[in-house]
C-alpha cells in the first residue's frame, strides 16, 4: 500500500468509526479508530492527537481500563483543556485520587473555559478525595468559579494580599497569577495561570495586498480573540 493508498484508508476507517460511534456501537468504533491510527503512524498531517483523544474519549465512555494510560500519554505531550479533564475523569472512576486532583489541578490553573453541572459536581469529589478544602477554576466568562469551600477564601494577587470579596462568579481584573486558600489550604487548581489563560498566539503575513493569518487563546480555545488593527502612521484603525 503506497502513501496515498494508506492516507485513503486511514480517512475511510476514521470516517467509519465516527459514524459507529455516533450509532453507539463503542467496540466497533474503537477497532475502525485503531486501524485508523495504525495507518497514520508517523504521519505529521495526518491529527494523530485528534484520533488519540477521540479513541481516549470512547475508552472512557466504556469504562475501560485503558482510559487512563490514553489520556496520560496525551496529556505527556499536550497541554489541552479535554484532555486533563478526560484524565482527571478516568483516574476519578478508577479511584486514582492523586492522578484525578493533579489533573484536574492542571486542567483548571492553566485553562479557563466552561464550567457545567457535571463538571463541578466532578470538582467536588475529587477535590473532597484529595483532601483539598475546595476548587477554583475560571469560566469562559472570566469569572471565577468557587466549589466545595466551607470556609473563608482568601486570595493573593500577583503574591500580593488582594482585599476582594472572593466570591463565585467574582470577574477577575487583570494580572498574572491568583493564589486562592480556605482554612490555611490551597484550593485544588491554585496558583491559577491567569497569563497562561489568557496568552495569545498567533502567525499574519501580507497576502495579496492585504494580511492574512490566524490567532487563538491556547489556554481558552473556545474564547474568540479580540483584533485590533491599528496604521503604522497616522490615527484610525479598528
């Protein structure tokens, strides 16, 4: 099977394991999903850590086993919101209580985004497990989400004392890092990368008589960047 061959029927057996997915056929989708990665092995275009977080995420859905040796081999070689929480959810199923809070605590200080029931009601638990006094995390609003405190929290901004009422849902200003503690503890997720989360990258280039490129938040991959595009002389821009 030459390359174009081999590309074709990785397309084809990921197509196909989707689609058993989607009817619910988990087995099935798993062993089109495995043919697929066998044949893009090496390929650098090919999204491997696409297919490896898809397979991870149908091993959860499973409850298997081999959920959390998935998520900790991606989560060794990408920084990403879903798979620290796919980590976190396995170790927590499987009653791996350091692996659940460390990944949770990595998921929620690096990573803001959306925060529903289930996940908070997750937060609880382990952080319960780990013997943490509560959680802190920030949405994809740039609100701070507060759980499982009992006491008093009190906060440092940038290794400064900040005399804001910590409360859920409190909008954060800007700065670098928030430290977060209740009952002389550290909140599971603390010190939260407030820089981390709101960092931009991104590549513009002149094309055509104009620019072109693309931009992102790492940290926040659901948050539209802002764009501001100012003359090199004179006022006006947008």
């Amino acid at each position: 099977m030459d390359a174009v061959e081999r590309t074709e029927a990785a397309a084809a057996a990921w197509r196909r394991g989707e689609a058993l997915a989607a009817e619910g056929d988990l087995a099935a989708a798993l062993a089109w999903l495995d043919r697929a990665r066998r044949l893009t092995r090496g390929d650098a275009d090919a999204g491997e850590p696409t297919l490896d977080l898809l397979i991870a995420t149908l091993h959860l859905r499973r409850g298997s086993p081999e959920a959390v040796a998935c998520f900790a081999s991606l989560a060794a070689q990408h920084d990403r919101r879903e798979i620290w929480l796919g980590l976190a959810a396995a170790a927590a199923r499987d009653g791996k209580r350091t692996i659940a809070a460390h990944a949770l605590a990595r998921a929620f200080a690096r990573h803001a985004g959306v925060l529903d029931a289930a996940l908070r009601h997750m937060a609880d638990g382990i952080a319960r497990a780990a013997g943490r006094p509560g959680w802190c995390a920030v949405d994809e609003a740039g609100r701070l989400c507060l759980g499982a405190c009992a006491d008093t929290v009190t906060a440092r901004l940038d290794d400064r004392p900040w005399g804001q009422d910590v409360v859920d849902g409190l909008r954060l200003p800007e700065a670098r890092v928030l430290a977060l503690r209740a009952g002389g503890r550290a909140l599971l997720g603390s010190p939260l990368d407030l820089a981390a989360q709101r960092r931009i990258e991104g590549v513009v280039s002149v094309a055509e008589g104009g620019i072109a490129g693309w931009v992102w938040h790492p940290g926040d991959a659901a948050a539209d960047p802002w764009l501001h595009i100012r003359p090199a002389h004179g006022k006006g821009g947008f």
